[in-house]
DNA sequence: TTGTATGCGTTATCAG
DNA sequence: CTGATAACGCATACAA
C-alpha cells in the first residue's frame, strides 16, 4: 500500500495526498475522500521514503555508558519523556563503559539515521572532540562539561566540597575517598578536587594511602574499603564518589561487623533509590538527574528545528542528603 | 555525497560501487579505485535509501515499561549486548507503565522502521494481542508466557511457592502478601498463586486483609505496610511482590523500629541490586534477567534471518536467594 | 565482470 | 487549490 494506491482510490492526486499528510493544503472534500480511504486500507506511509526526501528521521541517537545504573536510567527517563512528547523516538546505545565504543555509535548514528545525538558522557578523549567537532548533526553531552558543543552538568565539585565540609563538621578527620579514574573529568577530577580542597580549608594533610581509586562498580568500594581499613588503622571515614562504590564499601564494613558510622562513616554521590533505605541511611547528593536528561532533549530538539541558536552551558545544582551514615 | 558521485571519481559505474558495498563481484583493480576514492571522501551509504530498497533496517524496537528498574535494565542489558555483537539498533521506547502506549509504539514501529520487536511485557490485554497479531514483523514476548509468539519468562509462580515454604519453614505463619495488579500474569497472578498454594499446603489459612494491591513502585510497599500492620497484629512476615516494594516495606519498618526479622520477615523478587546490601540482607529469589534478554535477542534475530522458524515458549529457573531477612 | 535502466515511496516544484 | 513530474540515494534485473 503506497501513496500512488491510496491517490488513486480517493481519485485524486498523489501530490494531494502528501498534503494531506503534511501542511494539509485541500479542500474539505478532497480531504474526506481521502480520510475515508486511508481509515479503510489502513494505510501508512513509509518512514524510509519520508527520510529519504525530507532528511529528517525523527530518531534521537543516545549514547549511555551503562544501562543498569540509578543515576544514568534517571536521565535517560527525562530524555525519553521530552522525545515521546514531541514524537521523537530514541536509539539508544550502551557502551558498556568502553569509550572507544562511543566512537565508534557516533559514527554510525551520523549515517544519516538520526537527527541529533545525546552523548552521556564519561570521558571525553581528544579523539572524541574530533569526532564530535565533525559531526554535521546537533548533539549534546550530558554530565560533562565541555567547550565544543551544547553540554549540562553538576556541580561536583561543589558538591564534593560541601560534602567533605559536612563530614569533617560531623568530627570527622581521618577520611578515606575511593574514586575513579580522572579521564572521567565530572566524577573523576571534579569530585575529588571538591573533596580535597575542603580537606585544606580545615588544614587536614591527607597521607597518599588514603586515596584509592577504580571502576564504577561496587567491587572497586568493597576491595578498596577493605585496603583503606588495612591500610590506615586512625580512619575514620569513607567518601565515595558514587553511591554505587558506597555501596560496595557498605557491604565489606557490614561483612565485617564496622559500625557505620559509629566506627567509620560513609557517605557517596548520586541519592540512589536504596539510600535512603539502608540502614543507617546513606548520606549522599542528589542531582537532578531527570532534569539533565529533560533539560539537554528539550535543548537539542529546540537546535534542531533552529539550527542557529546559540550553544549553552548548563550547570546544574545539587542537595546534599543529610542521612544516617555520617 | 553519494553513490554516483563516487562512481565518477573512481571511473565505474554507481553499479559497481553498489557492488562494492555489498556482495563485491568485481575485479581487484576496480575495487581498489572505489576503495580509494571511499577513503578520501569518507562516503557513508545512506542507510534510508538502503533501507527504501532493501526493505531492512536493522533496527529493533525495544518497548519496556519503564527504564528505572534493576531488573528491566539487567534485561535491556542483555538485549543490548545481542544486538550490538550483530550490527543491529536498539530502538527503546518506555511506557511508563501505560499500557496503552504500548499499543501506540507498536504502532509506529510497524511503520516499516523496525525489522523486529521486543516486547518487555507487564499485561497483555485481548487488545495488544490483536495489534501483536496483525504485525507482520517478527517480535517475542519477554517475561510474560503467551501463546501468541514466541515468550521466554520466568518461573514465577514455583518461585513464589518455594519461596513461601521456606518462609514458612523458618516459622513464620501470618504472612502478609503485597503484591500487583493481576492484569500482569507473571508478576501479579502467578506470584501470588504459588504464594496461596504454598500456604494451602501448609494448611494455613489467609485472613483476606492479609492481602494487599499496589503499583511497582516503593510507596506500595511502604504504604501497604503500614495498612498490613495496623489491621494484622499478629503478622509475621510480608512477602512483596517485588524487591522494590519489598525495599518499601522495609522503609516504613526501619522507620517505626520494627526489627526484620525478628518482629517482622520479609522478602521479595528479583535480587535487587541493594538486597545484598541492606542490613539485614534481604531474601529474594534470582530471576535470570540478563539471560532472558540475551536469548530473546538471539531467538529474534535468528527470526529475521530464517521467518519459519517455530515459535517456542522458554521458562527460565531462578534461584532463592536466603539472606537475613526472613 | 561491468554498465544501463528502473523502481523503492515520498515530497517539492512548478505550471495550471 | 490541484496535478504532473522530477528528484532523494540506492540495489537489482538485465543486457552487454
């Protein structure tokens, strides 16, 4: 069933009957007519032949680090929300946290099959950049913050900071951070920066051995708590950078019989949904993950449609959680 | 840029460069002038005119109820990772468990964008198996049994009834149920029958206001915990349908002092991420979550690459998880 | 082994 | 307001 069928029962044009699939420029008869005949044949046009002319696919690319992860969901949850809402459909790649994979979506998706990219980034590599820089698509990076497109991000640094003040306001001095790598600038650099600028405002010299870090997952805070405990005996805190690694640095203390945070306090970033279920209730940072994934949809599809408006960093807030394990 | 251009540039026909592209039935010079030419220019085939004449688009929508979910992401996870090893798509599309929309995606998939669909299924209405039925498209069916297409699911009802006896074994008799709504078989009848069943056995009679109804989501726990122990006192144990709801229960527990399991057991579905971590650790039961999105994947795929192929129905096992909360 | 010609299903242009 | 016609970029039957 194609548009020259359908014409031809409705006894008009095809042309007339992209009108009235499109701008709708017709007269009301014509229009019935056709009406009629698309609700008996079921009739429905291609996609592929509409691309094919009108170089719009209405797919947005989004390129996610991992799938199973609260904060990521979160923000591909905001995404989906503005896309359905403006009848954009999402293809979504997971790169398992291997960034050459980024790379390698983002030059499949500018085959022409999407009209814009959502990048949730980890870490951007030079070779990144210039990928990303040829792209002839609009994109966004969400979760980094970068000079060479459109991008919206957290304050970790800030957070971080915060955090640590919080921390070492509680009676705290012997704090311990696992993080992870700093190719990841956001979670990486930033939040440990905020951490250990905090530490030198209150003039707490931090030993070398009390820095770990490792993956995104909760081993990297289980082994790691385990080599902080055997390393420092005086330790009396553990800041992770997300909740995920707090999670796994939990789970090695309760293992243990470590009072938290009677014996050693923990705190993470990310406000996960089993925070504030734990018991104690983890202290953490919330982020307004949904928000970042509403607010860089929202932005790109607003590119789309105006090529020419101009690219924007946006930073946004946080709310430290105040909770049991500090 | 396209293939005529480059046909120019090489000195051969658009025939040929096509040829290139796909089968490669040409002399070794010919392919190394077309070859170069690519190279220089960095010309990418348009997928949409390849897919206007091939009728493929190697792209598989995904629907899936909501993203923020351990066990639906573990699922996508799987999914994923078939469809990236053989160079297909993921199209996601998220419902927000409205299963209406579900329908409405079905929909616009079937306009030629997909070559095959997965669907993450919570209640398949008389409705959906009518759309499902008109597809001409290949699809299966994940976590729920139907005799409509090819489904693999999970054993959840010998997991509720096993998981029940253990509860019961361990001495606990007034045992509240939360479970969901039964328009969903899997999660909401058939949880609940292996729970029944288990109880018969046992020669323990149910006390109607034992049993509760809620959403997905936390609050159901938390909530109907609280309505369980103020109309039950002799309660002894909840069992929740889910593990996100049981973490709900747990909440309003922790909240009012009530010790797990001590004054109250509990227990839920799904091995959460967070199970292994609360204290105390919560008993679950295993599903093979990453599996079933694997295999349905592989089965997909296998397909659309051989349409007669026999549909077939998988149950997939799970494991019961005996952690400290029961 | 290669090239020519045609059509996939739609939209845009332009004349009527 | 409407219709004929020409692209969009590619793959394939067929001829050479």
């Amino acid at each position: 069933m194609n548009i020259n069928q359908i014409a031809k029962l409705a006894g008009v044009s095809p042309a007339t009957v992209s009108r009235y699939l499109n701008n709708g420029y017709l007269s009301e008869e014509k229009r019935q007519a056709i009406a009629k005949v698309i609700d008996e044949t079921g009739y429905i046009p291609s996609t592929q032949a509409q691309t094919l002319r009108t170089k719009k696919t209405k797919i947005i690319g989004v390129i996610i680090p991992k799938i199973d992860s609260d904060s990521i969901s979160q923000v591909v949850a905001g995404i989906g929300e503005v896309l359905n809402e403006k009848g954009y459909k999402m293809l979504l790649a997971n790169t398992d946290n291997h960034d050459e994979k980024e790379i390698e979506f983002i030059n499949t998706f500018k085959q022409n099959i999407v009209d814009g990219i959502i990048l949730l980034g980890t870490t951007l590599t030079p070779k990144h950049k210039k990928v990303l820089k040829d792209l002839t698509i609009p994109y966004v990076v969400l979760g980094q913050q970068t000079d060479i497109s459109t991008c919206i991000f957290h304050d970790d640094y800030t957070a971080a900071y915060e955090l640590t003040d919080y921390i070492i306001n509680k009676g705290h001095k012997n704090i311990g951070y696992i993080g992870v790598t700093e190719k990841d600038i956001a979670v990486g650099v930033n939040r440990r920066k905020g951490f250990l600028d905090a530490l030198e405002k209150h003039n707490i010299k931090l030993p070398a051995k009390l820095i770990k870090t490792g993956s995104f997952y909760m081993d990297n805070g289980y082994e790691n708590a385990k080599a902080l405990l055997s390393q420092n005996k005086n330790i009396d805190a553990i800041l992770c950078a997300t909740d995920t690694i707090a999670l796994g640095a939990i789970k090695y203390l309760n293992e243990n019989k470590i009072k938290i945070p009677g014996d050693i306090a923990v705190a993470g970033f990310g406000e996960s949904k089993s925070s504030s279920i734990l018991s104690p209730s983890l202290t953490t940072v919330h982020f307004y993950y949904r928000d970042c994934g509403i607010e860089g949809a929202t932005f790109l599809l607003d590119k789309i449609a105006k090529p020419d408006i101009p690219d924007k960093a946006m930073k946004l807030g946080f709310e430290i959680i105040k909770n049991q394990s500090v």
